[in-house]
C-alpha cells in the first residue's frame, strides 16, 4: 500500500510523466519506486527478521517437555544390602505444570513482535521511496540547472556577437569582446557543472538498486508545476495516521505483552512426578509420585513486574514526544512549501516576464548604440538568475512536499474544495 501512495504522490511534478516510457531505456519515478522495492537490502532483510520471529513464536508456544526417569536403589551395597538380587528399580516420568498463563503470554510476546514488524517494514520502505525520491528530484534538478545554462549561453552568444559588430564598426572598444567572451566562457562552464551533477545524480539514484552503470533516461517533468496542498490542519489530523506513530500501538502491545509475562512469574510452577518402582524381596510393583513447589515466587518476579510496568508508562511519554518532532517537522516543511509556492509563482508570472522584455529591449537598444554593453550584460544576469532563483524555489518546494507526503503517508495532488492555504 505505502509503495502505491508514495509512487502516486512523492513527487507530484512527475506525476504527468508516468505514462508508458517512449524508448527502451527511460525510467520513470514509478519505476525507480519498483526497482527498490524489490531489490533493496533494507527490504529484504526483514524476509529473515520474519523467519526467525515466527521460529521464537514456535519455540514460544512449547508446552515443558516430558522427563523420562529410571533409578535403582539398595544396589551394590554391603551386608544384607549387597547383591542386585536386592535392587528395587524405579521407572518415572516427570514435567512442568505451568500456573499463571505463563503459554499464553508468551505466545502473546511473540505473536506481537509478529505484528509489529510489518509495520516497521512499511515506514522503512516509505522512508526509503521518499529517498528515492530525493535522488530523482536531484536529477531533474540537474537536467534544469543545464537547460538555464544552455538558455544563457545562447544569450552570451548574441552578446558576443553584437559586441563584435560594435568593435567592427569602431563603436567599442575590444575589451567589450573580450569581457563578453569570458561571459560566454562562464556560461558554458556553468553548463559542464551541471552535465557533471546530472551524471553524479544518476549514479546516485542508480545505487539505490545496487546498479553500478546505469543507462537509464529519467522522464522528466516541470518542477515549476507545484500541487495545491491540503490546510494545515487537515495535514496535522493525518500525523495520526502515520506509521511512525502506528508503530507505537504495536510496541504497546509488545510491552502488554511483556509485563503479562512478568505477572504470570509470580505464579510458580509445579513439579510433578510418578512412576512405578518394582520392590525386590516380594516382587511387588508399587506407584510412586511426587510434588514439589518452589517458594517466594510472586517476592522474586516483583523487579520484572515494576520494570515492565515502568516501560509502559514510559511509552506514553515516547509517543507524545515523536508526536510532538512529527508536528514541528510538519510545521516547517509546510511553511517552506507555501512560502517557495509564492516565490515560484511571483517569478514566473510577474518578474520573468519584464525581465525578458527588459532583455530584449536592452539587446536591441544596445545594437543601436544607446546603451553600453554593461547594461545589456547586466539584464542578461538578472534575467538568468531570477531563472535559477526560480527553480530553486520550486526544488525546495518540492523536497518539503516530499517530506510533507513521508510524514503523512497520505496521498495528495490538489487540495479538497473549500480548503484555504
């Protein structure tokens, strides 16, 4: 379940790119999200943990096994005790009889621990889809970064271009050329940088399936594209229904489980034993038996009782403070989401746009001659940076969404009407 909601949720902006991929070689995030959870260690090792907790569960709901017995008395002696015509020869069987509940707690303890493991299988495989999806978001972001960088070194080229028209016109100076060049030089390298992160990404999310040369394609989508997300306080309700704090139901029951046990020791068990025993001097055959009790039971179990009491309380107070971490991270990463949703939202619709006509007006007043080479070269950087300025709002909004969805464990793409940011 947890596999389907990151897949349909962690990353919103790919959503629109989960179609079928076009060519052989192209990965998708719903891909990636099934290639670990099928081949990631962390996953396949609870496979074992779980053999071997349903093995204690076996060992655990064994009854004291039967004791076998044989005795011989009055052998080997002296006097009228010498001879094993004299022997007498006992024939017992004996065991444990188990007071308190003592079987059922233990079945209890183990049964829980059962139960409990599922869960911590589904926050670590949620744990791990939500890396996942990191490691694409670093991808896109990588293949963004270049495409801003591309953008400016086409820039940069008419740049180049116009400062030489300058120059052969004797209108500029050749340390214009020169400067623009260098521009240009910047551009390309900024481009390299990103060339350079995108493989380094690759390998990254490659690594996640233990692949060492990866030659997948990533689908990318617009991470300009950001979701409507529920209110706050519809976020802060599913906190309750995370398996982070799921996991806390299971471990209570573990600890019921527990201190269960440590009551039933205050029980002590019995132990019994019969036989038959064969008398020698009138070859007569007689039963024999025996019980015994150890004393004190319920004074020696008390420590484990008040210590198992003791973790449960404590639990409480374990959950009410990962509650509390759980809402502050939610706090942040939801401001973080808004406060970049604004920002990604004011670039794109207000300042990109002037910028590009300032640009644009600059480039062709330039090549006039009524500006200087200054002026262009400075609206081409402001223009390029608002761009970067740009993505990195919407990566940041983003990573808190994916944070957002890992601490939920719910899915979401729009908010539900009627909800207000």
């Amino acid at each position: 379940m947890w596999l389907r909601l990151a897949a349909m949720a962690a990353v919103s902006f790919v959503l629109c790119d989960s179609a079928p991929a076009q060519t052989p070689n192209a990965l998708t995030l719903d891909d990636a999200f099934a290639r670990v959870a099928e081949t990631h260690p962390d996953l396949r090792l609870f496979g074992s943990r779980g053999g071997i907790l349903a093995a204690e569960r076996d060992r655990a709901t064994l009854r004291p096994p039967l004791i076998a017995g044989a005795s011989v008395e009055n052998a080997f002696g002296t006097g009228a005790a010498s001879g094993i015509d004299r022997a007498e020869f006992t024939l017992t069987l004996a065991s444990v009889l188990e007071r308190g509940g003592k079987l059922d707690a233990r079945r209890s303890l183990a049964q829980s621990r059962i139960d409990a493991l599922a869960v911590e299988r589904e926050m670590r495989r949620l744990d791990l889809l939500a890396e996942v999806a990191r490691r694409y978001l670093e991808i896109v972001a990588a293949r963004h970064r270049r495409d801003i960088a591309q953008s400016d070194i086409a820039q940069r080229q008419r740049t180049v271009a116009g400062a030489r028209q300058r120059l052969q016109a004797g209108a500029s100076p050749e340390s214009v050329v020169l400067t623009a060049q260098a521009a240009l030089a910047r551009a390309e390298l900024e481009r390299a940088r990103a060339e350079q992160r995108l493989l380094a990404a690759n390998q990254h999310l490659a690594a996640l399936w233990s692949e060492r040369d990866p030659d997948f394609d990533v689908v990318v989508g617009d991470p300009l594209v950001l979701p409507k997300i529920p209110a706050f306080a519809g976020l802060a309700a599913q906190l309750e229904r995370t398996p982070e704090l799921a996991q806390f139901a299971d471990e209570r029951r573990i600890r019921e489980a527990r201190l269960q046990l440590a009551r039933s020791a205050s029980f002590a068990d019995l132990d019994w034993q019969v036989g038959a025993r064969r008398l020698q001097e009138t070859d007569d055959v007689a039963l024999v038996g025996s019980l015994s009790l150890p004393l004190g039971a319920r004074r020696r179990a008390q420590p484990e009782i008040r210590i198992a009491e003791a973790e449960l309380t404590s639990l409480e107070i374990e959950r009410e403070a990962k509650g509390l971490s759980l809402y502050s991270t939610l706090v942040e990463a939801h401001g973080r989401y808004r406060t970049a949703e604004v920002e990604v939202a004011r670039l794109g619709d207000d300042i990109l746009p002037k910028l590009a006509k300032a640009e644009a007006a600059a480039e062709r007043a330039y090549r006039a001659g009524a500006i200087s080479y200054l002026e262009w070269a400075q609206l081409q950087s402001e223009r390029t940076s608002a761009r970067k300025q740009q993505l990195e709002a919407a990566l940041d909004a983003q990573r808190a969404l994916i944070e957002i969805q890992r601490l939920t464990g719910a899915p979401f793409v729009a908010a539900a009407e009627g909800d207000k940011p």
